[in-house]
C-alpha cells in the first residue's frame, strides 16, 4: 500500500516541477523520470492494483497512460502541456479509484484489528493469544490470505478449548455415534493434540451435538469460513477482498470468539 502511495506522491510532486519549464521540453533528464515512471509501473506498481482488486478498467486506463509516458521518453521534444495533460488524467484516477480505496480498505481492517485486540485482553490460554496475536499481524500489514488462515487456526483452537470443558468423553461418544463407522481410524481423545487426527468440519458438527454452536452457526462456519479458508490456503491465484476478508472475522467473533 506504501509503495502504490508513494508512486502517487512522486507523480504530484513531478506534475508541480514541471509546471516550471518552458512550453516545449528537451530535458533529458525528464524524460528519464518519464521512463522510471512506465518502468515502475510496469514492474511493480500494475500488481499490486490488481492484488488489492483495483477496478480492471482503471487499471487499463492508467496502463494506457503510462505506455504514453515512455513514447515522450522517446521524443526528441514534446509540447509541456500535452505531458501535464496526461498527468493530470493519471493523478485523477489515482486520487478516485486507488488512494480512496486503499484508505477506506485501511479503516475496515483497523475496525477489524481493534475488535481483535479486545478480544486478545481476554485471552488466558498462551497459545490461543499467539493464534490471535498473529492474526492480528496479518491484517495490519494487509495479508488477507494468511490473516484468514490463521483466523481459522485461532477458531478451531478456541472450540478445542471449549470441547475440553465439556470433557473429552462427551465429545469422544458424539464422535463415534456420529462418524465412528466413517472413519475407521479414529482415535479417542485425551488432550488437545489429539484434535489434529479430526477433520475440522467433523469438529464443529460433533460441536453441534454437544450445544456448543447451533445448527445455524455449525452452516455458517462450514458454508462460509471454513470454505474460505480451505480457498485461501491452497495454491492458486485466489485474493480474498477486502469485504471478504471483513465479513469473515465478523462471523468467527460473532459466533465462536466472543463467546465464553
């Protein structure tokens, strides 16, 4: 986000030097900066638009723009006015379907982030609060995709806990009425380790059975987060949104975070 900001920055600062040469320009050394611009661009700055789910035409108007700057580069000399012309154009889109997006994606993960920190001053089981502090790591440097993942870890754990104040032979008898004729290998529980030869959704439907989530929640963590999860945590070109990214730690606090 820093870099996308910066780029922005160095256009402006660019647009207010020229505003001083002369109508026609020969400086080298504009056009050099005209070609770091496109290079920039090209190299770095068009990725991470995209990653951040910059409007596709934005991003296609903008390249437009940029590809003019390295034809000027080219020139022998150009008019100043066609140059600001483009730049303004540039700084337009910039200021309307980046920067405002990047500031606004910024407050909804905060509000994010500060619910989270609530919730990490209620913490007493140390590994749960290195779960949720390294969540909270993810979405202030804006990794939605491990943000999620880790998320998931920090959920599963916090119904582990919850399985454990039960009892473990409630959930074992659950367990084996519900999927034991299923899974040929299972394996009783004595300890909160042993919850890692379990498939998560058979987890939360055992923690249906034993009243620790309703059947309306047991849909949504299934359906909705553990599905995202499962998405960002294989390879592949997929980027939660924003909104994604919000909604899903708004479902894990509601439903299993916030409750004791």
């Amino acid at each position: 986000m820093k870099q996308i900001q910066e780029f922005s920055r160095n256009m402006k600062e660019f647009d207010k030097k020229l505003s001083k040469k002369s109508t026609y320009i020969r400086d080298s050394k504009i056009k050099l900066v005209l070609r770091d611009f496109y290079v920039e661009w090209k190299k770095n700055i068009i990725k991470k638009l995209k990653s951040i789910n910059i409007d596709k035409n934005s991003v296609e108007r903008l390249n437009i723009e940029f590809t003019k700057f390295y034809e000027f580069s080219k020139k022998d000399f150009f008019k100043k006015k066609e140059l600001k012309s483009i730049l303004r154009r540039v700084n337009q889109i910039f200021l309307d379907d980046v920067i405002i997006k990047i500031q606004t994606s910024s407050d909804e993960l905060e509000a994010i982030s500060s619910i989270l920190d609530q919730y990490l001053l209620k913490i007493k089981n140390p590994e749960e609060k290195d779960f949720a502090e390294d969540a909270i790591s993810c979405i202030s440097i804006k990794k939605r995709k491990p943000a999620i993942i880790v998320g998931w870890v920090l959920v599963m754990y916090n119904l582990y806990i919850k399985i454990n104040k039960e009892g473990f032979g409630k959930f074992n008898n659950v367990y084996a009425q519900k999927f034991g004729t299923r899974n040929p290998s299972f394996k009783r529980v004595k300890k909160l380790d042993d919850f890692e030869y379990f498939p998560d959704q058979d987890i939360i439907f055992s923690c249906e059975d034993l009243g620790i989530l309703d059947r309306n929640e047991r849909r949504i963590l299934i359906d909705d987060c553990l599905k995202l999860r499962n998405m960002c945590s294989h390879p592949g070109k997929y980027n939660p949104g924003i909104k994604s990214t919000e909604v899903f730690f708004e479902k894990i606090i509601d439903i299993v975070l916030s409750k004791t």
